[in-house]
C-alpha cells in the first residue's frame, strides 16, 4: 500500500484528525447605514453574497456586525462604499483572536485559579471541554453530599445525536422542602462559549456560598445545565470554531441544526429560521426533531409545575431579552417580564458599568420562531422566561478573550441574583392554587 492509499484507509476511519478551520484575514464589519432604506440595501448586499450577519441590526440602532471572507471582502467593500454607509472593520484577522484565544487557554490552565480558594482548583475563568465539564458536574455533586446547607444531584436529561450525555445540576437547600424553581441553560448555540463558563461559575457561586446563595437558595431550587448542545460544542473547539448548530447529519453533506429554531410552539421555518439544512438556522425537519431540544422538553415537562423562571445564555450582544421571538406582539404580562429584567440589568451594570438592553426579542432584535424560550413560556408555562446575550458588543464577538470570562461571570451573577429576588413568588403561588407551603 502507497502512503497516500493508508492516509486515505486511516481518514475513512477517522484515525487522522483534520487541523482545524483556519480565519486568516478574515474581518468582521461593523456597518451603520444612514436610514431604513439604505438599511434595506445594506441587507440586500448581505444577501447577493451570502454573508454571515453576526449581530443583527435593532430598531433605532441600525448598526450591524457582518462576518466576511476573503475572497468576498474587496466587492463587499466597494458595493457598500457605492451606499455610502459607515463601514469600520471591527474584527480586522479572526484567526488572530483565536489563537489568542488558544494561547490564554493553555496559559490559564497552567496556573489554575481558585476562586478564594473555594472552588476546588478548578478554574472558571478559562473555556473548558465537554468532559471536563461533565466531571465538575459529577465533582459538585460528590461535594455537596458532606454540606450540611446545600445538595446538588446530576440528573441526565438525554442524549445527543452524537451520543453525548445532556446533563442537569439540580441544586437546593437539600432539607426536604420543595420550592419554586428556576432553569439556566448555556450553550445551545457551539461557538457562544461564554455561556456555559457563565452556567458554571452560577454553580460555583451557589454551592460555594456566595453572599447571594443563602437568600436564593431559601427562595428557590435550582437547576444549571451548562451544556445543551455538547456535540456542537466539542466540534467548535476541535474542528470549526464558528459553528452554531448541533451535529446532526443529514446526508447531503450538511450537518447540523439550530436547536434555537427547533423548539415548538409556532415553530415556523420562515421566521428566521430555514428549510436548507446547510443553512447555520436551519429549523429541523419538524418540531422536536433534535434529541437535544427533546431532552430539554421532557426535562422541563415533568418538573414546570414549580417552574417559575427559564433563562437561556447566549452571546453576544448584551441583551436581557423576553419572548416572543415569533411575533411582534408582547406576551399579556410583559411589564412584568421587563421590570424583572431591569432588576437583573441594573444590578448587572453597577459592577462594571455593563450596559444590558431589555425587551422582546422580536422588537429589539429579530423575529425568530422555534426558540427555547418561546417554547419555555408559551408551551410549558413558564412565566419569567428569558434569552440572555452575554458579552460582549462585537469588538470580539464569539470569540471572548478569556480575560473577560471573570467579569462577565462576576457581573452576570449579580444580574441574575437581583433579578430572582425581584421576582414576585406569591403571585404564582396564588394562581397556581395551594401547591407550594410557603417557607419564602
Ligand atoms: O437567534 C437566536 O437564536 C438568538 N441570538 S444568537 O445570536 N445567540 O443566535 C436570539 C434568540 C431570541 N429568542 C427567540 N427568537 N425566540
Ligand atoms: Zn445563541
């Protein structure tokens, strides 16, 4: 056998690892037109060339992020100069940031930090694998078996397509006592790592005994799954930094689809979403069609009737974002909803003047439908039921410098524990009848 047939043989069985996509010179544009017409025709041109729209324009703000390659960026450039729309180059060599990213990876891990000594040695402020946050999982829950104020139980949601565990940290006063329940989830979408580092850390946060744990802990029990969409997430950190979706195979040679589109109520293709399997929102084949969003269905179904929040992280943009995404119209109790995001915001902004927008997603930032947290709210009942954008605004977009990692994490877990204690626990008791003895 030649050289070349073994090297075919081992890639037909996976033995050799393909090096991972490379981003050389590839930019990131931040574009603010100067109207809604010429908004129109800056979309027309994301369209023509098939661009990648990072961060979406917003009303008021027309501004937008777009991801362009090499090969499209001098006819990008002179059809967007012919508009005349401001054009800065916001992401000048991608590639760049991720091997920065790469490097402070293995240079934190090397000199673990311990928060105040308290989490055991491992590390928050770096991007951890698939297995390495599974065992922290398990690591907490052996934990807590010796503390006398707090238990947390792993429970395994399902199973993705790629046979990975979906796993759920279940953390409570552990005295018997049931109460109302808030659900997080990070990573439904690969490339937003921030956002299972930011689960975690809500984890550390919690069984550590955190100034805040004590109050949120005798309000509600808690569930963390920081990792919903393991496969995708694996191969973002091996092969593709930029995927979004799971890994599902769908044999023309397109993988993948957008959990965040997958979810069912008014699940709708056209709305943001796509019937293209190789599209990066593509919707599934139905409702439901992703072992991952199934999990997620069953898990939420069989404990909603104490359900009073759901919060899904994402990045980026800094938004604190409440249903509908598939439609313009505002859920009957939306000033609830808002009040209790500017709790968590406000709160969020005095650590490092962080700067949260609030509203529904559809009007402040785009309708699209078959989101977790439509579903959330509009299926299972969830009242508070929330998408939080994480850092940052676009300087860096979905590759966060891992010196971020700490103050988004110490920031967002200040937003997240004003926004709990804001919320109005009597309310739901009283509409839901005597189901909870309240020892609020
Ligand atoms: O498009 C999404 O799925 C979310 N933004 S992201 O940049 N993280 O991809 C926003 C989802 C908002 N919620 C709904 N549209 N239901
Ligand atoms: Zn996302």
């Amino acid at each position: 056998m030649t050289n070349s047939m073994i090297s075919v043989v081992l890639l037909l069985c996976g033995y050799v690892r393909t090096e991972p996509a490379r981003f050389d010179n590839h930019k990131v544009l931040q574009i603010t037109p100067h109207s809604s017409e010429e908004l129109e025709q800056v979309l027309a041109i994301h369209d023509l060339y098939d661009l990648d729209m990072w961060r979406h324009p917003r009303m008021g703000n027309h501004s937008l992020d777009v991801y362009v390659e090499p090969e499209k960026l001098k006819s990008v450039l002179t059809a967007l100069k012919n508009l005349g729309s401001h054009v800065k180059i916001w992401i000048d060599d991608l590639q760049k940031l991720i091997d920065q990213e790469k490097s402070s990876m293995k240079r934190s891990i090397r000199f673990p930090y311990t928060s105040q000594g308290r989490s055991q040695g491992f590390n928050h402020f770096t991007y951890h694998r698939y297995s390495t946050i599974n065992q922290y999982l398990r690591d907490i829950e052996t934990a807590t078996a010796s503390m006398p104020s707090v238990n947390a139980s792993v429970f395994t949601m399902g199973y993705t397509y790629e046979g990975r565990e979906v796993n759920v940290l279940k953390v409570t006063r552990g005295d018997g006592e049931s109460r109302p329940s808030i659900f997080i989830d990070g990573g439904i979408h690969a490339r937003e790592w921030i956002a299972p580092a930011t689960v975690l850390y809500f984890i550390n946060q919690m069984v550590y005994w955190d100034d805040y744990a004590p109050q949120l802990l005798n309000k509600f029990d808690w569930y963390f799954a920081p990792l919903l969409n393991p496969d995708g997430y694996e191969y973002s950190h091996t092969t593709y930094r930029l995927w979004r979706k799971n890994r599902a195979d769908h044999s023309r040679n397109c993988y993948g689809t957008d959990l965040n589109r997958n979810f069912g109520f008014r699940w709708n293709p056209s709305v943001g979403g796509s019937t293209n399997e190789c599209s990066d929102v593509y919707s599934g084949s139905q409702a439901f069609s992703e072992k991952e969003s199934q999990s997620l269905r069953t898990f939420i179904l069989s404990n909603k009737q104490n359900m009073i929040a759901y919060l899904t992280y994402h990045s980026y943009g800094q938004m604190w974002l409440y249903p509908w995404g598939y439609t313009s119209a505002f859920p009957q109790d939306w000033r609830e909803l808002e009040a209790a995001a500017k709790a968590g915001t406000s709160a969020l902004a005095q650590l490092y003047g962080s700067n949260y927008i609030v509203g529904s997603s559809t009007n402040v930032l785009y309708s699209a439908a078959g989101g977790s947290d439509d579903w959330a709210k509009g299926s299972a009942g969830v009242k508070y039921s929330y998408t939080i954008e994480l850092r940052d605004t676009g300087k860096h977009g979905f590759v966060l410098p891992v010196d971020e990692i700490e103050p988004n994490c110490r920031e967002s877990w200040r937003g997240l524990a004003e926004f709990a204690l804001s919320l109005n626990t009597n309310m739901r008791r009283k509409k839901i009848g005597d189901r909870y003895k309240s020892r609020l």
